[in-house]
C-alpha cells in the first residue's frame, strides 16, 4: 500500500458539501488500498470528509495543513 495519493481532488474554494461530493464520485479511479488526497480550505471539510469516511467505511488517514487550507487523505478500503 502507497503511503502517496495516486489522485489529488483539488476542491480549494469549493463550500461544503462540494469536496465531499468530489471524492465520492472519484474514490473508484484508485485501486483498493491506495490512498485520494483532497484539498479543501472550506473548515467544514474537517469534520465532513472524516464523517464521510466512516459512513461508507472508507479510511480517514491524515490530515495534512497547506499554505491554504489543507489536504485529506483517505483510503480507498472497497
């Protein structure tokens, strides 16, 4: 399993519920157990995209600050 993205989802400046909406529809363009990041400086993303995860048991893996808001990685589990 890659420690790295294999896809970055860039939702700088999209408002919730957008980065959310993103990563679902994208989490399938990488093999299971490789990880998405997505960027997003909307605070909501913080408490969303975990939630997120635990709903459609996904793994939240970090959360890693930017200059600009931050990027989210989550494993892709099925």
């Amino acid at each position: 399993m890659s420690d790295q993205p294999l896809v970055t989802i860039e939702a700088i400046g999209r408002k919730c519920p957008v980065p959310v909406i993103m990563l679902a529809e994208r989490i399938r363009e990488v093999p299971i157990g490789s990880l998405v990041a997505v960027t997003a400086d909307d605070p909501a993303a913080r408490t969303d995209i975990p939630s997120w995860c635990r709903m459609k048991m996904q793994e939240f893996v970090a959360e890693h600050p930017l200059d600009h808001g931050s990027a989210f990685h989550v494993r892709r589990m099925y």
